[in-house]
C-alpha cells in the first residue's frame, strides 16, 4: 500500500516538497523508505497529489510531486459532531471514528454531566492532540480532508456558535426521549447539520431546555441505551444512510 503523508504545506502539481519533520520521520524510521519510493501526499483541505520521494536525509526528506490523485468523495453534508467530553481518553476513540465517518467538525462540549474538570478539558496541548488523532484518522481511511477539531466549549457555547442555517439535532437516550417526543429526519439532505451526543451520565434537564431554546431536533436511535462513545459513530451512520 502506498504510504499517504499529510503536508499541509503542498504546493502545485510539479515541484519538490520538503515534508514535515513528523511524516519524514514516519518514512525513515518505521517505513525505512528510499529514493524512489511512491508515496501519496495530502493538504488537508482536499488535494490530493502522487509523489516520489527524491532524498531522504537524516533530518530530512524531499519528495516530487505528481499528477492528482481523486480521494476519497466527501460527504454532501457539512455534518459538525458536537461531542460531551468524556472519561479519560474516550474523545480520541470518538474523533477518531467520527473523521472516518466523514464528520466536518468536532466540537468537544462541556455539559452539566460532564466529569471532565474545566482545568483539564482545556489542557494545554490537548486540542493539538486531538487534531493529531483527526490527521491519522484521515490517512487510514483515505480523506484528503482533515476536519477541524475545535477547543471545548460549554453547551450553550457550541449551541451558540452552530449558527442560524444549520439544522440541529440532539441525541436523546431512551429514557429521555419519553419525555421529549423525538422528530424524524429530513428526508431531504440539509447542507449542513449539527450533530449533540451527551456524556456518560446523559443529558440533564437543562441542557435539554437550551438545546430545545437553541431548535434542536430531539433524535433517538431506538430502544437500547448506547454508550456514550459508541453514540456518535451510529448516529454518523445512519444519517448518512439517510442523506447519502
């Protein structure tokens, strides 16, 4: 298979790119790669490139760029998952899963359940790493587009900054669905959407009523109770089983 390397930096189709310390390591010391060898570089906004690699030194490696290559086709929803952080390192298996699915955003939400303390959702480097995790997340699968990971921000926050256009869905667990009646999707597909999935402990009644203040559609997925990091990725499915 031939290695894909994220270079945010790629220029036009026919010059020489140095690639980043980061990926130029990769090729040297796990691939062990050398002059010649094919490989595929991406911008993160799309373009996708054949290449050669043309040097590899100690501290670098230089690479000759091809003609395009069509990556693989993005979702005609411009879907953002506004996600509940959750326990430990589950948000990195969420984002991971949720760049596979084609997601365009991942918005990490602090909500009244959440038992993430303020001070470490936003640790310093985090949001760094959780763009780490969408930029490997992209190579595996084969998007040449990278989706924005943005820093956590509180319920009403995210709610705030979804913006009038898009359409809004929450995703209620069983229980809560009872009391709040859940819509049935668009069958026409919306140009973009905002997808909320709670935390571990669920969705507690007044982020229920923001969510409901700010239109968002209540959605459950059925009779049993997902995990909570489980939810994001059945969610992704079935709305783009729905939308295509």
């Amino acid at each position: 298979m031939v290695p894909r390397l994220y270079v945010p930096s790629l220029g036009e189709c026919g010059g020489t790119v140095d690639l980043p310390a980061e990926e130029a390591g990769h090729l040297q010391r796990v691939l062990r790669v050398k002059p010649g060898a094919a490989v595929r570089l991406f911008d993160g906004r799309g373009r996708e490139v054949a290449a050669h690699v043309t040097l590899v030194e100690r501290d670098r490696v230089l690479a000759e760029i091809g003609g395009p290559v069509d990556p693989a086709p993005e979702w005609g929803v411009r879907v953002t998952l506004a996600q509940a952080l959750l326990k430990g390192d589950k948000i990195d298996d969420v984002i991971r899963d949720a760049v596979m699915m084609g997601a365009a955003a991942i918005q990490p939400t602090i909500t009244a359940r959440t038992e993430v303390p303020w001070r470490a959702a936003r640790r310093a480097g985090r949001v760094e790493r959780w763009q780490r995790v969408a930029v490997s997340s992209a190579k595996q699968c084969g998007r040449a587009v990278v989706p924005d990971v943005h820093a956590p921000l509180s319920l009403r926050e995210a709610l705030a900054a979804a913006g009038g256009d898009a359409l809004k869905l929450i995703l209620v667990e069983p229980s809560a669905a009872h009391a709040v009646p859940p819509a049935g999707l668009p069958a026409v597909a919306p140009v973009s959407a905002v997808v909320l999935v709670g935390p571990e402990g669920g969705w507690a009644d007044e982020d229920l009523a923001a969510a409901r203040d700010a239109g968002c559609s209540p959605l459950s997925l059925g009779s049993r109770t997902l995990r909570a990091d489980a939810a994001a990725i059945v969610a992704l499915s079935v709305l783009q089983y729905v939308w295509g």
